[in-house]
C-alpha cells in the first residue's frame, strides 16, 4: 500500500470540458469532455505513463495538471496542497515545482532567442541566483544534456531535433523542479535519437530524483520508462496497473487491442491483423450511454452499452472499468 508521504501528485476526479459553438436556434450547446472524471496518484521519484489515440485527452490530462488549462471541476494535490482552483498567483511558487517538455522543441523554443538566453529565462522569472550563477547553471545544464559550451551563443534553428529537445529539457531543469510533464517528447524525433533522449531522462531521474508523467503512442518506449501505467479512452482511464503487470495481462480489450498493435519482429506475426480494434474512433462530441468502448469492443453487450461499468481492483495495484470483471 501507497503511504501517503510518497504521493507527490494526486489527481481526483479531473474534468476539463470545452464548449463547442454557441448552439443557437434553439440546439443545446455541446461540449467536448476531453477529460471525463479521471482519478490516479504519482509517487515521488515514479514514471507513470498515460497511453491511448489521439484525440484520447492524455495531453489535455497533463496540461490541465501543470496547470496549462483551466479546470473544469476535480482536484489536483500536488504535495499536499490543492492547485486546481488556484490563482495565478499562488500558483507562481508551483510554477518552479512543476515543469514541462513538449512534443515539438521547435515550437516550444522561442526562436529570437539563444540557448543561453532560453534556459536562462525560467531562473530569471523565479529570481535564481546572481546572473553569473545562472550563466554557471545553463552551462552545466548543457553538459548534463550532452551538449557543449560553444552551443550557448546558438540559435534554435541551428540545431537537430534531438539537439532541441534537449535545450527544452535543459531549460525543464533549470528551476531545479520536482515534478516534470513529458508530452510526448520523443514522439517527434527520429527512431535513433528517441532511445538517446529516454536513457537521458532515467539518468536525469535518478540523478535529481525527478517525478514524470510520460505521455506517448509508444507503448513499447512507455513500458521501457515507466512504473504504472494508465490507459486513457474518450476522457477516461479504462486501465491502471504496473508496468510489466499490464503487459503480461491486459484486462481491458482496448489495451488489449492496443499492445496487439505494436509491431514485433517476426514476418509471419507482422502479417497478422488485429482483429480487436475495428473502427474509427467516436466523436467525443456524442453523448454515449455505457462502456464508451463498446461501439468498437469484439466483446460488448447490451448491458455495456446501456451502463458504464465501474472502476474496480482487479488484482493488487491493478485497476480496469470493463463488465467483464
């Protein structure tokens, strides 16, 4: 059992819903419920993966943590203090705490500014240190991450992907944070460098005792990263358990369908379609009645589709909301 001095995040019953359109004449305004009242707990020092589509919620999930959206409703305890309904304000000191690496570097860098001056500007805002203290944290930073000193003066354009992204990180790391959002921070880069920058980050981990959230499509690279791992579909978590314990024995035919997906080496068995997942993903627009899975599930019944099922503990640490358990 969890103690509750290692839960560093504690996320409860989280909602973020946007309005779509002004309805008119008369219609019902609809909203998208891209986060649909979901509840889980980091642990300090912990990855803790979120997978599913596109179009699932997952990065939503983790703007909303950080902080990066309003919340819609539900509670967000980072440390012990609740940051959902948080001023802007009394979220500054939390602002240090809690950082974030997103999927494209590029567009996350500002590109009138050097890597000197990128890195800088976090410890500037939070008031870190003498300026040549800060000078002496961005070329330190730079080293941690693998790159050099003549790169301080650089520009983003100058760089990779890859060498990008670990500006971001750098800068990430900056505030010395206990809390880092990755946003799919591999997703972009190509295969050969994606491997570099996870090895980075475990390194980066055990060395600052840093806590993750790592969102991604791939699911082989989250079981190689995280800890737990939940799994998200239309808004909502459908799947939470141990890592290795949710590869070996998918409960939900979603993560099922899903770990079906992944390509293996193997001619014969790459041939083999997945018969789990068929159709496209609903729109999240649509209010669905039941298991918001079963329009695609190989499995589902009348009573999935007219009830949703509950979330339940399956075995030890092992959590799934399907009526087949």
């Amino acid at each position: 059992m969890t103690k509750k001095d290692d839960v560093l995040l504690d996320v409860r019953n989280l909602k973020k819903y946007f309005p779509m359109g002004s309805g008119g004449f008369g219609r019902e305004k609809k909203v998208l419920k891209a986060v649909d009242n979901i509840s889980f707990h980091i642990n300090r020092g912990e990855t803790f993966g979120l997978v599913g589509e596109s179009g699932c919620g997952k990065s939503t999930t983790g703007r909303s943590i950080v902080r990066l959206h309003e919340v819609t409703d539900g509670e967000i305890w980072f440390d012990g203090k609740d940051v959902a309904k948080m001023k802007e304000k009394e979220l500054k000191p939390f602002r240090k705490r809690m950082q974030a690496i997103f999927q494209d570097p590029y567009s996350s860098l500002n590109p009138s500014m050097n890597v000197s001056q990128i890195i800088n500007e976090p410890m500037e805002i939070h008031g870190f240190g003498s300026r040549q203290d800060r000078q002496d944290r961005v070329l330190e930073l730079l080293n941690k991450v693998g790159l050099k000193s003549e790169h301080i003066d650089r520009y983003p354009h100058e760089f990779s992907g890859g060498q990008r992204q670990r500006i971001s990180i750098a800068r990430a790391l900056s505030v010395n944070p206990e809390f880092i959002l990755c946003d799919e921070p591999i997703s972009a880069l190509d295969v050969s460098v994606q491997a570099q920058v996870v090895n980075m980050l475990e390194d980066l981990q055990g060395e600052f005792g840093l806590t993750y959230l790592f969102i991604a499509h791939d699911l082989s690279m989250v079981r190689h990263i995280s800890n737990r791992i939940g799994v998200m579909y239309l808004g909502k978590l459908v799947e939470l358990a141990p890592s290795d314990e949710l590869y070996t024995h998918p409960a939900h035919p979603y993560t099922q369908a899903l770990l079906s997906a992944i390509p293996v080496p193997d001619p014969k068995a790459a041939a083999m379609p997945s018969e789990l997942l068929k159709g496209d993903l609903p729109s999240p627009l649509n209010d669905m009645q039941g298991c918001k899975f079963a329009s695609r599930c190989p499995f589902a019944t009348d009573h999935c589709r007219a009830e949703e099922p509950e979330w339940k503990e399956i075995s030890p640490g092992h959590y799934t909301a399907c009526h087949l358990y």
